[in-house]
C-alpha cells in the first residue's frame, strides 16, 4: 500500500517514515525543500497552499496520513491558514486523486478550543475532517516525546541543571514518537469497523497521566538528576513567554499562546477514546521512553 504524507519532514512525519521503511511500506511525501533520497520514499515539492503538489502526492496513494500542522504562532490566522485551509485543501487533493481512506492528526488542545488559537484551528480542521464524505479517523494525540524533539527537550535540558520549571498544579498525558507512528500505520488499514468515522485520544498507558510534577521527575532521573520542579503561577508563566520572545524571536518555544493550553488542569487522554486493542497498544513504558530519549539527546551532543 502507497501512503501519501504531509508532514513528513517534521518530528512525527520523520518517525512515520523511520516506521514505513521497517515496514517496507512506499510513502509519497510533500516537502517544502530538496531532501536527500530515501529508500521507500517519493518525495514531492510543495506546500498545504500547492494544490497541484498536494494532488500529485495524492496519485497513486491508498491513503492520506495528514500529519502537517502549524504548531505555535502567535498570530491566529497563521493557524488559520495553515490548520484549516490546508486541510481543506488536503481533501480536494484526496477527491482529485480519488483517495478515500484519511488519518488527521489533531490535538488534544482541541477539546478546549477557547484556551488557545491553536487548538480552536485543530478544533475547526476536526469539523472540516467529520464533513467531508471521507473514510476518515482522528487521533489527537498528547504531549509527543522522543528522539529529535524540540520542545520537551527544554525540560530535558533544565533537568540537567536540577531544576525544571512547571505551570501550576494539573495533569497531561505523553505518547513516545514511536509508538504513535506505528499507531498512524496501523490505522491506515484497520479494520474498518474498529475505526472508521472515530476519535481516539492514545497515551503511553499510564492510567491518569503524569502530573506536572511527576513527569519532571522522571525527566530529571532520565538525565541523571534529582530536580527541583518549582510550580509557576500564571503571570509568571505568561512573563516568562514574553521574554523567550524578546530573546528567541519566532524561535521562541513558550509563546502567549501556548501558555493558554499549558495552564489547563487536564490534558489526560480520555479511557472512553481509547483505541481498541485489536487496533494498537503502545509499547513504550513512559519513564523507559524517556530514558532512551534523554540517551539520545546525549548521544547527539544535546545534552
């Protein structure tokens, strides 16, 4: 089976690459810039906006994984444009092309889309998925760790210094990068039954998630570290994204935006969006994920 993918070059789309080659499966992937060739792998150039490209990497394909998605910004129609319109302009692609079957990748932030701009865009491209005549699933996945990752690497990179900085009393659920890749995978041919027109919320298993302070925790002893996990209120928490923006720019990690999410109590996958085991189980036991992780954040000169 031909799997077309959006989103390809980035953290999730390179763990779904990494899965298809083991599995032996061709991916037709969109790319904004020349890649290095792949075995398995068509690369495509274009963006969400190139309907042309988007039909191209759509020809020949069983199936659409739309991974792509602006993640932060702080301007709402950048989310807009890139969350909502591109998705839309995925299913003309798919229709062009005469493909049916379609995994989207959302958010948990869409459950709460007053919180953040980004996920009332992944709340609206959800709509946009339910409408559109399409064999389609949702997964909304939860805090995504593991190798090459960029954003929980700044706790892994606190941890180091034995403190690790975290918003105020709450919950959240993780998933490896790997085990959700090879969730993505096995969805695209499921049985129809199990998943088809469904939302799943998968995790790593861990029965009510992580709290803040517990996954701190754990990342310190993944590097190596006891850590002192200071809870941040609210204003310090929105203080601290005005400066990373005054310092990084537009590579600022902890944007107004996302500190509007990371300030809700609850972000734990939901039992009853589980996936059904016939389906999927992660495989990767959260502290041993995120051991190997911090192992590969060393080996890498990250750390």
């Amino acid at each position: 089976m031909t799997i077309a993918l959006t989103g390809a070059t980035g953290f999730v789309g390179q763990a779904v690459l990494d899965e298809a080659q083991r599995r032996e499966e061709p991916v037709r992937a969109l790319t904004r810039q020349p890649q290095t060739a792949r075995e398995g792998v068509e690369w495509v150039r274009g963006t969400l906006d190139d309907t042309a490209a988007l039909t191209d990497v759509c020809n020949g394909a069983e199936a659409m994984l739309h991974v792509a998605g602006l993640t932060m910004s702080n301007d709402a129609a950048e989310f807009e444009r890139a969350n909502v319109t591109g998705t839309a302009n995925v299913f003309a692609a798919m229709k062009q092309a005469g493909v049916k079957r379609l995994v989207f990748v959302s958010s948990l932030s869409a459950r709460e889309p007053k919180l953040s701009a980004y996920g009332a865009s992944k709340a609206v491209a959800e709509t946009l998925v339910e409408s559109s005549g399409l064999d389609w699933t949702i997964v909304r996945p939860p805090g995504v760790y593991g190798p090459r990752d960029v954003d929980y690497f700044e706790m892994f990179r606190s941890a180091k210094w034995g403190v690790v900085p975290i918003p105020p009393r709450g919950a959240s659920s993780i998933i490896h990068v790997g085990d959700l890749a090879r969730l993505l995978l096995d969805l695209v041919d499921a049985r129809p039954a199990l998943v088809r027109r469904q939302l799943f919320e998968p995790d790593d298993g861990r029965e009510g998630g992580w709290s803040h302070r517990e996954l701190a925790r754990a990342i310190g002893t993944a590097v190596g570290r006891k850590v002192f996990a200071p809870q941040l209120p609210a204003a310090a928490m929105r203080a601290a994204s005005r400066i990373d923006g005054w310092v990084r720019g537009d590579k600022a990690r902890l944007t107004e935006d996302r500190v509007g999410y990371m300030l809700h109590p609850n972000w734990v996958a939901r039992s009853d969006r589980r996936v059904p085991p016939a389906v999927w189980e992660p495989r990767i036991e959260g502290r041993e994920g995120l051991r190997q992780t911090a192992a590969w954040y060393q080996a890498e000169g990250w750390l």
